[in-house]
C-alpha cells in the first residue's frame, strides 16, 4: 500500500515497554489479520504464539472468493497466489449409481456461479503456513515482530486504576524460562478453540447441533485414475463417504468421517490409523484405484459445533476466530470467517483511538460477527442435510446457476443453492441495520437516504464495476482503488458533469463547513502533507473517489471537480467501460449501482469495504447533511445541526 | 514453470569447468532471456557481465504487452508486476494552441486499441534494474550465477580441432587480477551497442537513417499542475519537444532532443545540464507549473540508428539485442526485441543440442530477427514523422481505434496508426515463410495444410483464447497453458467430439508409428516418467493441447480422447467461454482461430509460441503426414515416407 499515513492521535512520547496499544495472542488467520491492520495504522503492538513456528503442515486452507478481494485490498494477493494454489471453481458430486456398483458422478455445481458478481469465481486452496508467512512478512516490515513460543498465563482488566492502559496481562515462555508483564489498551485472544482468555472471562460455549463427529484428514500425493481428483468432490458410497479438496503441488486433501454421535456405537475418541483410511478410501473410490505416493500431514481430530457466547465483556478484551466458533471443516469457512471478524474489530478499534468514533462504535463488533457466526453454523448443517437427502436434479442447478436477478420465483432448492453459494462465496455476509449500516428507517431524518432505484444494499460489499482511471487511463477495479487504509471510503458518482456541475460544488462547499463530518477531523498536519498523498490529502478517515458517467477524455479535472474533490486527483474515473452484467448501461458502474446516470448519488462504504448509506447528490447542503446525519451516529464531534447519538 | 524436465541428451559424464554449453557475455535482458531459458532446460551456463551490478538506474524499461505475454508464459509476470510498475493505455499529444500561448492537449491515442486481442492491452514501465533482478534470481534457482564484473579478452571458434566444444573464449576480471579460458559450444553477445565480439568478428553496422540525435533523460519525482504527468505525451511546443513518460513510484521519465544531426549547429558531444534540461522543460512545458523533488538518474547520451550486418557468422558465435540494433527510445522497444532476439535463438539452441532438429535451423536466427529489427528502424522513422507531419484528428483516432476487423478500406493515416499500434504492443512480429512459418507455398504435399478459413497466421503469435480446462473446471488462457519448456506445443482442436471421435483415434494411431515426426523422438526415460508430469510425458519436444467445442460436464477424457491425447489429462480443455469478439460463437476459441466448429484442426505453435503450421484434422493418416512434412522440414529423421529435408 502506497503512502499509508501514520497514526497522527499518537501521543508524542508514547511509553515504552511495557505499555502497548494491543496484546494479540495467537499468529493464527484471525491474530495475524489483526495485527497487521492495525501495524500499518501506526499502532503498537505485542503478538505472541505458542508456536515455535507458523503452521507446518495441514490447517484450514480455503481461501473464498471474497476473502480474496480482501486480500487483494490489502495488497497481500499476489504474495499468496505466487505459490500457485489450487482454485476450485465447481464441486463434483458422486453417488452409488442406479444400478450397479461403484460411484458414478451425480452432478457438478459451481463453487461461485454466474448470478454472484465476483471477481475471484473460485475457491482458493493453499497450505495456512504458506498464508500465515505473507502475514508475518509484512507484519516485520512494519516492525512487528511474533513472539515465539509464549503463551499468555494471566491477565486482568481495570478502567479505573490505569484508564489509558488498562489491561494488564502476564505473558510466559513455554518452557517457564521467561516472564513478562505488560500493559495494554487492548487483549484480543486469536488462540484458537480452546481459548484461554475465554476461559478466564468464563464465557460458555453453546453447541447449536449437538451432533459431534471424528474427522480423518490426510494431505497427500496420489496416483490415481479417478478423473476429479483435480475438483473438489463428495463421495457417498456404500462404503462411506469422502471428500476431496485439491491442493498446491499436486496434492489432495482427503477428509473421511470415522465416527458420529449419531452411530450406535459413538465414542468420540474413535480413531483410525493412516493405513486404515487409505484402505477404506480405497473401497469408497472403487472401482477407480489410489495409491500414495507421499502423505504430507495425517490427523483425526473430533469436532463439534460450538459458538462462544459473548465476544467481548468490557470491551478491552476480545475474542476472535475459532475461539469464538467452531464447526465442520466441510465448507472451507474457518480461515474466511476468522478474516472478517479480524478486520471488522481492527477498523473500529483504530475509529476509537484515532479519535473519530465515541468508544460505543466498539458495541457493534459482538452483534456484527455473532451473527455470521450463527449464520455460519446453521448453514454448516443445513449444507450437509442438503446432500444427504438428495441430489439435485441437473435442471435445478443449472437454472439455479444461470439466473442473474431475475425475478422468477425460486422453488426451495434453487433458493437453499443459491444461499448456500452466496455464502460458501463470502458474498452473502450481510451485516443488519445499526448505526453503521443504515437501513430505510433512518431516512425520517434526510429523505435523501437510500435514494430510489439502487442496488446497493447496505451491511453488504460495495458491488464491483470496472472503470477508467482519468489521470492515466488505466482501466481498474473501481472497488479496489481504496486500500484498506482505515478509512471511510466515499464514492461520489457525479453522473453526468453537465447536470451535476452545482450539486458537486454544493457538496464540496459543505464539506468544508468545519461541522460537517470531513471539516471537523481533517489532519493537524494538513499544511506539510506531501503533493503525493494519494487517499488521505486532507483527513486520515475519509478518502474521496469522484466517477464521472462520461468518457474520459471528456473528463478534465481541474475544470469538472470541485478543488477539493480534485485533490483526489488519482481517485477520479470515468464510467465508461462496457460490462456484460448491464449491456445496454451508458455508465456500467452507474447502472450497476442502481444510481441515476445523470444525477448519480453518494455511497459511504465503511472502512472495512461494507456499505454504510447510500444518498441522493443533490444541490444545497442536503448531501452533506445526510451524510453529517450517518457519521453524527457513531463520532465523538456534534456535526452540522443534528444531535443523532449511537 | 512446473514439472521442467530436464535435457536428456546431456552426456552421461558432462565435463566439468572449463567446458559449458556457453558462454553468454553481457547480463542485460537479450543475455538474460537466453541464459534463463537455457538453464531451465538444463545446459551449463557461463554467463559474465563487466558491471558489478545490475543497473542501478535508467536504462530502458519499457515492457511491451506482447512481452508481458512472454513473461507469464516464464512464470516470471508476477515478480515483475509485483513492483507495481506504471501503466501505459494511453499516449497524449500537446502542441501549442490554434490562438494563444502555451501548449494544448490536441489528442489521445490509445497503446493497444482494441482491435488488437491483448491480454494486457498497456505497456508497463519499470526500471530495469527490477527487472533483470527477477531474471538473476530465476536463473540462481537453476544454479547460474552471473560473474562479475568480468569481461571477454578474447575468442576463437574452430569446429575442426575441437568438434564439440568448438568456441575457445578467454575472460578477465576487469581489475585484471584475475583470467580464465573456457571451451563452449557456443559464445553469445549481449554486451550492447558497443560490443567487443561484433567488432572482433569485423562485422559493420548499417546506419539506416543518417539523422543522429542527443537526447537528455532524466528521471525524477516532480510536483507539477500539468494534467497528463502520469500518461505517455508528446509534447511539442515553441520552447521545444519533449517526451513524457511515467514510471513506478511517483517517478516520471523526462526526454529531451539536445541536438539533431539536422540542426545547423550540429555537434554530437552537445550537452546539457541537469539544470538546463529542468529549465528547459519548465519553458516547454508553460503555462503549467513543474518543480523537481528528487532526480534519480539524468544523462545525455548521443544516439543514432544503426543494424549490424550480420548476427552470426558461423552459427556458433552470435549476437544479440543492443549489439545489433540501436535506434531511438521513443517506442520504448529496446527491451522488447531484446527478449524475443533471445527467445527466438534459445529454443532453436536446444532443439539442435538436444537432438530434434539439424544444426542448419540456426540459419534462421539472424533472417527472422533481422527483419524484425529492420522493421523497427524503420517504424522508429515513421513514428517519428507521423507526428511531425500533422497531429491527428479526433475521428481518424476514434475510427482507427474501434475497428476490430471490418473490412473498410483505411486511409493512410489509419493505416499507418494501426501498423503503429501493432508495431509497437509486440503484436506485429510476424516472421517470413521459412522452413518454420508455412505459408501456402508448402500445401503442394499436403493439400490439409492451411485449411480454409482459419484467422491463424504462421510466422505470428497464437491467438488468445479462454477455455475451460476439463480436470479442475478452471477458466484458462489458452495460449498460456503450455509453459515456455522448449516444446513444441500442438493444438488439437477436436471440434465436436460425436463428429472427430475417429479423425482423434487415427491421429493417435498414425502419431505412435516410429517414423512420425513424436514417435522419432520419445524420451529414452519414457517408462520411468512421472504420472505427475504434465507436459512432457512422451517426448520432451512436443506437448499436446486438446479442445473440444463442447461443455466441460459433456467431456469425459478416458471415453472421448484416445489413450495417448488422455496421457495429456491437464491440457484437456472446453471450448465453452464466451468471448466478446466472436459474441455469436458456440465455441468461442474454436471460431477465433477460424476452425471448424465441427471438424475442428490442428495448430503447431513453435516453443517461443509463433505459429508454425495449421492443418486440418481428418480421418486417416492425413493429419500426421501434413505434420511429418512439416517436422521433416527441419529434424535430423527421416520421418514418414516424405524426404524434404531444410
């Protein structure tokens, strides 16, 4: 990421050792993720793992659709694609055939079809220690450094013996050699399952299905005529069932059920020898044959389904990842869920101490991520039965795949099909009204909210359109222009420069009043910021794309843009690039939007890529006041006229 | 690049130092295309280089979209792009205004229209030094490390007294501490315009075009108002020219013409300073403003065109990139004909080394690339004077641009732009008729060469095509699939596989006879290869594509393709994407090489991906005699009943 400003609200002396802003323990997805946020926003941090190493063999590894986007946002992509994972873009189903014996495939389903808009169809598949060291990496190039192998042996919580450092934690070698105290704004626990923090806070696990199973998981190199071994594919057989996950390097991730609560004989410390399951994955791909050539990681492990039932108690400690849901392997969720959880807690965490948000913002993050959480769970199950009853018919998948929003009426499966990819994809997180994602029943307030016609849904990603760069006519992803870079991210579509010409000015004007929402938090540095600064020009929390529904050489920024909008002079697009989606569209990303491509519209997208409102760009102050209206929700500033509070 | 075999006729006991393969002198890119592609295939490699390092700063670095192609199809794309170079869709012309003063943008002319089918319609700009670091770093995983900072002394090459390592080439350190003599097969010039081996050899340069320039380049970051800093622009005012051109960084490469042989004053050891040349574009550039923040490199250099007379005297001595052809920077194309100079002699290198072909395909090395370094002086003058004559019109661009394959008569300006644009984005390399590149003239013998219809052009680079790859559902790039692997890469396009099941089976039948040109060559190790090895299981010369105009679920490889096809199981794909171009297509990449949707047809792509040969497929044992012939052209067997030999 180019130009990431430093944190500006850091006091001028911070204390050294041993006060941090942030403990992190854990350098798993969830931990590393976290800490490298909040490393690129200027925090300090202490993160430490019981590892002596990152992890070595096995380990979730699917990275989904829309984690990419993430990851590329971040700019971490290309590091991780460079080890040439494997990418799933259909799922294979094989069955016992109507007569006969063997498997025959039933059918074959797309991973991420067609009616998703995403730039990454597939599925990514790749050892965790090979992600978890593109994390570490630039981790160390912002100083920050894990440290190994330690583990966390105490810690407390006192807002009022040491209000700006109040967590204390205790922090041990693993061979008892080495102790350490330290003090901190922040605990997150990134540990895992069995959590020691949530232990500590006494926080129950709830098992949503009681139904628990033992899993047998084998990475290997095989020799095989079986044709999908390259696809990711559920086996039933009347031998048992398999699934298999393709990997890197001409691997294969076998998993085999070896037991269920739901057997006569259950026991949940069943288990199975290496050779044991070659065998009887041998019996279930017949009458294809296997052999190993190298078996890379073998484990058995017992698994339920569990959700942590609070995230947080005072909000200075917070739990994450697998400490706070575990479930089946099956959807390739884990690495996906623990990604988000991370980057939602890291933008709010820096809103609160950067100084923009009142400390309430940090309220949103339990009910936020519970949530998907929750919804993670109940599709973990609804998954499995999905298949166990039957089959879908070809003609439902392909309908299923192939409708791109219209309006016909879906029978079940079609709908359950299109949920589940939507959600397999990580399209469908969809976080619900609250104070950041703002729903209809804000608008009593600006009738401006929400205008008619878009279809940008609030709690969801920004919808992804390519556009043309004006500065230098590249064409780009206009979704990606932002880094995550701890700010709110507005997209002002301007339609076309003709109509808008006095709404732009307007909405320039009254962002400049010092209480809108961009006048009250612009930078105490503002004077000596360098003529380069590409995103954060005049406040460390706002950055500003301007899309003209234009050509681009109709485009001349210092004639069409506002000065201040024109200071964004790398963020300022033409919305004139063809895209299948909306054929007949004159501006594509307009269109897609569901913005009006002469008048346009204003969408604020939350710092961690979700849409927050979407208002109408009108002339007058109405825009900004709307927009005064969402930020006055969740800041510490009274903004504008309004009193709007979280 | 996975699965590289290594070479095979590599003798059992190789001698040690101071025998190699050869000897490659100069470690700029043509030398460093060569030794990489040389190394990976298995030969030993001394490679030397007078300057310490790689270069520190400057130099050409303008990487063409046509190359970019090259590069990924090395796997090497992405360590280049990693280093987030400059983009380049667009150039701008500014000349001073009809009335007033100053300068105004008169048009805007696009790198790559889209009548050019790029992958990556855009040239990217990165300094060199990056570049041929990912080169070094490629070539130390294949254990050649460049020698430094060590120069050639001297060499002599004589088949009679040392048949197989032929060349004798003496080597000093540049401090003169330190000498070697070491014997090669061959001894390659890389040094650049001024090259020791050309002038030992006495081989003279051709100046084409008496005009000589000296030319300023500095390259700087700048804070300026001027609108186009970040795209390519000619800018042509009272106060003089000068040329734009934006780089990683922030950085902006500035050039300006110092003197011309045509000027009346004319000196070639004219200078400038730092300072003139700033303050010279400070006038130019008026009335917008431009201060210089840090200047990273500024030269002036003299420079005029030249070709040298011959590339190789005794097809064991050659040369290569700079030391063949100089001419100006503007085009950006130093670089770009440097890498295909290299790549189109490595694999001819390796074909005769290696056993396939007679040591007479090395007499095509110096016609092929000489041409094309002739067409770029040539095109070097033209571009120069297309603008110098009258600037374009708006609509003469824009009906140039959208073009993408009417049969409109064009008029000269046209023309000229999109010979331009194809000459400059790589894409109008197209190599003569020769032994290699069959035109029409060679279907005498086989009356399925060249079948009617196809838009495939021998001597030019395969077309881009999408396809979906039948093992793993994923979406490829067709022409990318076969790795740059010295192999020759045969297309089967098997159309619908109802109507070509029997044309499939008898080309497999009439390809397993020991005289056709792939049973000839089978890999003496062809019992103990690897299951896993994708690309060359049977013969390390030929990797075999298939594509059938069907969709993927229809395709089973072990019932549609014969045994020997279906041993290529990861190049086994489905003519299924939809491409904007050919919009109406049932099977896009089928209708874009101009194949029979039904009967489909056969492409031989060379190993530096030009077309060689395209035949149709039929029944019978036509298919593999058009092929034999086409082989028998070249290879040392006598293949098939055919005796036409080179």
């Amino acid at each position: 990421m180019e130009n990431q400003p430093s944190r500006e609200n850091q006091p001028a002396k911070a204390p050294t050792t041993p006060y941090y802003d942030i403990v992190i323990v854990g350098a798993g997805p969830v931990g590393l993720m976290l800490s490298t946020c909040l490393a690129r926003w200027g925090y300090r941090i202490k993160h430490i793992d019981n590892r002596a190493e990152p992890t070595p063999t096995g380990r979730a590894d699917g990275i989904q659709p829309r984690s990419l986007d993430l990851l590329r946002n971040m700019g971490l992509k290309t590091a991780i694609m460079a080890h040439k994972p494997a990418r799933v873009y259909e799922v294979a189903f094989w069955d016992p055939p109507r007569s006969g014996k063997g498997i025959a495939r039933t059918g074959t389903w797309a991973s991420c079809p067609s009616f998703i808009d995403a730039r990454y169809p597939f599925t990514t598949l790749l050892h965790q220690g090979h992600i978890e060291r593109v994390f570490i990496s630039d981790l160390e190039k912002h100083g920050v450094q894990i440290q190994r192998p330690w583990t966390i042996t105490g810690f407390k919580s006192d807002d009022k013996a040491n209000p700006e450092y109040p967590v204390e934690v205790n922090l041990e070698h693993t061979d008892g050699t080495m102790r350490e105290t330290v003090y901190a704004k922040y605990l997150f626990s990134g540990e895992g399952a069995r959590s020691f923090v949530r232990e500590q806070l006494k926080i129950g696990v709830t098992h949503k299905d009681p139904i628990a199973h033992v899993w047998g998981v084998m990475d290997a190199v095989v020799k095989t005529d079986f044709p999908d071994i390259k696809m990711k594919c559920t086996i039933h057989s009347e031998h048992g069932s398999i699934m298999v996950i393709p990997r890197e390097d001409n691997m294969v991730r076998l998993y085999i059920q070896i037991a269920s609560s739901t057997d006569d004989d259950w026991n949940p410390r069943k288990t199975a020898t290496e050779e044991e399951v070659q065998a009887s994955a041998k019996r279930i791909l017949s009458p294809y044959s296997i052999e190993w050539e190298r078996v890379e990681w073998y484990s058995v492990y017992p698994i339920g389904q569990g959700i942590s039932e609070k995230y947080t108690l005072d909000h200075r400690v917070f739990l994450g990842g697998d400490a706070c849901h575990t479930h089946s392997p099956k959807a390739g969720q884990g690495m996906n869920t623990a990604f988000l959880d991370a980057s939602n807690l890291a933008w709010k965490i820096h809103a609160v101490e950067a100084g923009l948000a009142d400390r309430a913002l940090l309220t949103t993050y339990e009910p936020e991520r519970k949530e998907v959480a929750e919804n993670l769970l109940a599709f973990d199950n609804k998954y499995a039965k999905l298949f166990s009853q039957r089959p879908p018919a070809a003609n439902e998948v392909q309908a299923a795949s192939e409708q791109t929003g219209s309006q016909e009426e879906d029978n079940d499966f079609v709908k359950t099909f299109k949920e589940s990819c939507e959600f397999t994809s990580g399209y469908g997180v969809a976080y619900k009204p609250n104070a950041l994602n703002w729903s209809l029943d804000h608008t009593a307030k600006s009738p401006l909210v929400h205008p008619k016609g878009t279809r940008l849904r609030t709690g969801r990603g920004m919808i992804n359109a390519n556009v043309t760069r004006v500065v230098d006519a590249n064409v780009v992803h206009l979704e990606q222009e932002i880094p995550l870079n701890g700010s709110f991210r507005i997209y002002v579509f301007a339609g076309k420069p003709s109509t808008t010409a006095k709404a732009l000015e307007d909405f320039a004007v009254h962002l400049n009043n010092k209480r809108s929402f961009f006048g009250s938090y612009l930078r105490s540095d503002i004077d000596s910021v360098s003529h380069h600064e590409s995103h954060n020009p005049h406040s460390l929390f706002f950055t500003f794309c301007t899309v003209f529904a234009a050509a681009r050489k109709e485009i001349e920024i210092s004639r069409d843009l506002p000065g201040l909008l024109g200071r964004y002079r790398d963020h300022v697009y033409a919305d004139d690039r063809w895209d299948r989606r909306v054929p007949d569209a004159k501006a594509a990303a307009h269109a897609k939007m569901g913005l009006d491509e002469e008048k346009g519209g204003v969408v604020v997208v939350r710092p961690d890529g979700y849409v927050g409102v979407v208002a109408a760009l009108v002339e007058g102050s109405g825009t900004v006041d709307a927009l005064n209206e969402y930020f006055g929700a969740f800041c510490t500033k009274k903004l504008g006229e309004t009193v709007s509070r979280l």
